[in-house]
C-alpha cells in the first residue's frame, strides 16, 4: 500500500492531523506502524486522552534513546567500548557503576580518566629510562656490584636474591645472565606477577623464577639462548616455548610448565626433570612420577591433558581419564586433596576404581567422600589424658578398604560424619592464632527491602567458632581445624546485619590458602556455590568478596579455569 499524505486523507480530523504530526510523523501508515510497536490501537479517530497517553510514551523513548546516545558517547570518550566494560572501569577506580549520571558527574570521570591516563603515560617514560639501563644493571648485580639499597624495582630486587641467595652453581649464574639480557626487553617475561594461579601470588610463581629454574638445567639445553624469538603475545606461551627451546627435541604437555614455577626445592627439581625426560622422548610412566600410570593413561596425559592444571593435578587427571571416568569425575577429583598429593597411591586407586564403577554418583559427592576417606583411614586424633595432657592416638579406621562399600553405604557414613562434627563440642575451645590478613566491614543500601546493611568478613580462630560455623551453614568447614591451628589454612565468616531489624545472617564460608593469600573455596548455606545465584544475599556476597580481595591483595582462580568452578 503506497504511503497517504496527512492532508489528503479523509479519515482523519484536524486534531489527529496536529497530533500525528507532534510525535514527527508524515504519513498515516507510519503513525499506524508507531501505534502498534508501542501496544496502541492503531484506530485513527482518538480521543485527546488516548492522544495524550501516546505523546508522554512518544516523549518517554525519545528522552530513553537521548539519555542511551549520551551514555555511549560518555563510554566513547572515556575510550571503553561497552556498558560492561564502562562499568568495570567504575568500580575499578572508586566510582559508581550506576548508567544514570549526571553532566556533572560525566566531567567528573573524564578529568578522572585523563588523570589516569597522564599517571601511565609518566609510569611507561620512566620505565622506559630504567629500561636503556637495565641490562648494565643486571650484569652489575651478577658481578656483586650492585647494592640491594640501590635497586628500586621489585623485579631486580627478585633478580639480585636469586643471584646471591638461591643459584650457588658459577655456570648457572652465567646462563641465568645469559637468559635475563636476552628477555629483558620483554616485558611478559620480566615481571613478578602470578603466573599459575593454582600456585596463587607465592614468591617463586613468577616468570622471572621460572627462567632461574631454566637455567639450573643449563647442562641439559639442546639449544643457544640467543637463537628463539617469542611468536606469541602471551607470557605464559612464550615461557613455554622457550623452555621447549632450551629443553625438549619432542612435543611437552603444556601443563608440565608450570614445574619451573614452583622454585628449586627437591620437589620442583623432580617435576622438572619430568619436562627434561618427556621433552628429550622418554616415556612419563619412566620419568620417576610417583603415580602408577598405565599405558592408556600415559596416552591420554601426553594428548589430552589440559593446560590449565598443574602438572600434579594433570597426571590425576590422566589416571582416572584412564581409568574410564569423564572429565567431571576427574575435574572433581583434582579439586579434592587427590591432587595435590600422590601418598599411597594403591590404596587411592582403588577409592578411583570405586568412583569410576559407580557413574550416577553425583560428582558433588567426590570431595567430602575422600575427605572421610582420609579422615577415617590416615588422620591421627588428638586425644586427652585424665590429667589434662593431649596425645596422639591412631586414626579412627587404619584398616579401611572400598570392598564392599556401595554409594549409599558411603554417603551415609559421610553425613553421620558431618552431623558428629557439627555436634561436636569440645570444654575448652581450641584456639590458633591469626593469619595476619585483615578482615573487611561494608556499609550499603538492600534496595530491594530498602534496609542499611552492615557486611563483615571475620576470621575463625577457634574450634568452637569453626564447628558453629559447619552446623549454621550446614557443611563440614569444622574439618578445618588440623590446617587451620597449622597455620596452613584460615577459614573467614561473611555475614550481614539488618540496622533497623537488628538481625544477622550467615552468608558465605570462605577457605584461604595463607601462605599464597590465596581464595581457595567459597560456599554458601548447604554448599552451594555463590556464582551459581543470580540474585539475592549469595551474589551480593560475592561482589563484597571482591571487594575484600582487592583490599588485601588476595587472589582467585582465572575467570575461565578449571579451579574457578570450585568456588
């Protein structure tokens, strides 16, 4: 149907004429098809109310779509290029996240935002200067030239520590010297940021260690240094690639890396001498694991691994792959204390044997029934004399085996193990002492009920506390204590109080790793997962989680890793 001019239709009286022409419309059908994107009638005879209900809707988007066009100019210029994104740059820098600001505001983040921007340019010219004369520097520091006092960066702090306090061997000097001159111009290479966030921010987990720990295996290069260029803009690649240069004629599973980023101790020396056996084409099942590996789970390890994990967490993962489980089993079984650690193995396989016999067993059941396992089988209890005195006795079950165990026989074991923790209360609490991380407090508005609320995140320093904890959120944190009066572990409470009720509630269980201020685990009421809330006390716990993270400098797994779906 050809369009019709306004003042040719007949249907139409001068006051529809006025008001078709008000909402910036020139022809019938257009204002029809107006009419019924926005639920209107599409009559043309309309009464001055029904006229004026269309005019306020018509002046209502057109303020939506001049309010949208001023956000995203806003976005532009700020040089961000979504809402997303806009927002994260808001919370990153102090700034409220809310979309509805005023001009004044705007200007605000602008001069912010050119403030920020003037800070990296003067931070990149003086790195930049340092730069030109870092290489003179660093030979300074390997010849004993170099004061500590002098040496302003972290990263040549790090360098001189490792020269005169962690490589005794002359010629492992020399080849550490060699690789820092030839990477110093790389900037992913030349830094002290956490690379394995499994590993969390501990003091050798970063690139400049990890080429130290190259160097110690200097007998072994197949290669010169001065011979590889990076062909990728990711650190963790380029690390990988120069140690395959240096160390391997075959292909290495990526996630044999992340050996050289646990230091020099025994125990990093042998994963790496795993990466040296593998990439010179010795089988992993001959490399000295301490994992019995079949051939299929050597296969598996060397084509299917996946690069995210650590090399420990990989090989469990190939052995219950290999086993017959699916990467679910074998995810949760990497998050449970399996691995990590590789103590009685044979008895662990048969605990694997029973998860993979049995593939309608809820995965989410894989944890807690290892740490009964452990709990009943290896875990000596502390025990009290009459006169008070504590001693050591043995497990509760040092004989226990999975014959003739069936998952219900071993989810009722469990719960009736979790319900005596929760019971449990011990005449004189158990105290430990504090693992010197600050705790966080939060003041804000639930907009939804329109009360204040007070947030907390406090450390448990006594058994008492952690078994209240375990019953009132209803999960087994009380296990906890052993790790946490060792110093090993801490646990934290996140609660939030009610100003005008005055009422408190438990929101989330958080399980820190303290030595790498690392957030290993964080659960809900019933172990629930926060992440999986999409409203409610859960996610807004996790957004003052963050903040706390922030402040202290605490870490998590990567957004995209396999870690990440513990929390």
């Amino acid at each position: 149907m050809s369009a019709t001019n306004l003042h040719s239709d007949p249907r139409l009286s001068a006051p529809m004429r006025r008001h078709i022409r008000s909402l910036h419309m020139d022809t019938v059908e257009a204002y029809v098809s107006w009419c019924r994107e926005n639920g209107f009638n599409a009559r043309l005879n309309k009464t001055l109310p029904q006229r004026r209900q269309e005019l306020a809707a018509a002046r209502k988007t057109s303020d939506r779509h001049r309010k949208d066009a001023e956000l995203q100019a806003h976005i532009v210029a700020l040089g961000l290029g979504s809402v997303a994104a806009y927002r994260a740059w808001c919370r990153e820098n102090g700034v409220g996240d809310g979309l509805q600001k005023s001009k004044t505001q705007r200007q605000q983040e602008i001069r912010l935002d050119q403030t920020l921007r003037n800070r990296r340019f003067a931070a990149r010219s003086t790195a930049s200067q340092h730069k030109r004369r870092r290489k003179d520097t660093l030979r300074r520091i390997a010849e004993g030239k170099a004061d500590e006092r002098e040496l302003t960066s972290p990263v040549l702090l790090r360098v001189h520590h490792l020269f005169h306090h962690e490589l005794q061997d002359p010629s492992a000097h020399s080849a550490f010297l060699e690789l820092l001159l030839h990477v110093e111009r790389n900037r992913r290479l030349f830094h002290l940021k956490p690379v394995v966030p499994r590993y969390g921010p501990m003091p050798r987990n970063n690139f400049v260690d990890g080429l130290a720990a190259l160097a110690t295996w200097h007998g072994r290069w197949r290669r010169v240094v001065t011979d590889w260029q990076p062909d990728s803009h990711n650190g963790r690649r380029q690390f990988g690639a120069l140690a395959r240069h240096l160390l391997a004629d075959y292909d290495v599973p990526a996630c044999m890396d992340t050996a050289f980023f646990m230091g020099l101790d025994d125990g990093a020396r042998d994963r790496q001498s795993w990466f040296v056996d593998v990439g010179t084409g010795k089988n992993i099942r001959k490399a000295g694991i301490p994992l019995r590996l079949t051939k299929r789970m050597a296969h598996v390890f060397a084509l299917s691994a996946p690069s995210e994990y650590t090399v420990d967490a990989a090989l469990r993962w190939a052995q219950v792959v290999g086993l017959g489980g699916d990467d679910l089993l074998a995810e949760a079984v990497c998050d449970s204390m399996l691995g990590e650690q590789f103590e009685e193995g044979a008895f662990w396989e048969t605990v694997l044997h029973f998860f993979v016999n049995n593939p309608m067993l809820d995965v989410a059941h894989v944890g807690p029934i290892v740490d009964y396992i452990q709990h009943q089988r290896f875990a000596r209890q502390e025990r009290r004399n009459p006169d008070g005195s504590v001693y050591m006795d043995d497990p509760p079950e040092p004989g226990f085996t999975m014959k003739g165990r069936t998952p219900e026989s071993m989810l009722r074991r469990v719960d009736a193990w979790h319900n005596a923790l929760s019971k449990a209360r011990a005449k004189t609490p158990k105290t430990w002492p504090s693992s010197g991380i600050r705790g966080f407090e939060w003041v804000d508005e639930d907009e939804s009920a329109g009360e204040i609320r007070n947030w907390k995140i406090e450390e448990i320093l006594n058994d008492r506390a952690l078994m209240e904890e375990g019953k009132a959120m209803r999960h087994c944190v009380a296990t906890y204590k052993t790790s946490c009066a060792n110093g090993h572990r801490s646990i934290w409470s996140m609660q939030v109080g009610y100003l005008s009720s005055g009422n408190t509630r438990r929101v989330l269980t958080i399980e820190l790793v303290n030595n790498k201020r690392y957030i290993r685990q964080v659960r809900g009421r019933s172990n629930t997962r926060p992440l999986d809330a999409h409203s409610g006390r859960a996610q807004d716990g996790w957004d003052i989680l963050m903040k706390w993270a922030k402040q202290e400098g605490l870490t998590l797994p990567g957004a995209r890793s396999v870690a990440m779906r513990r929390i």
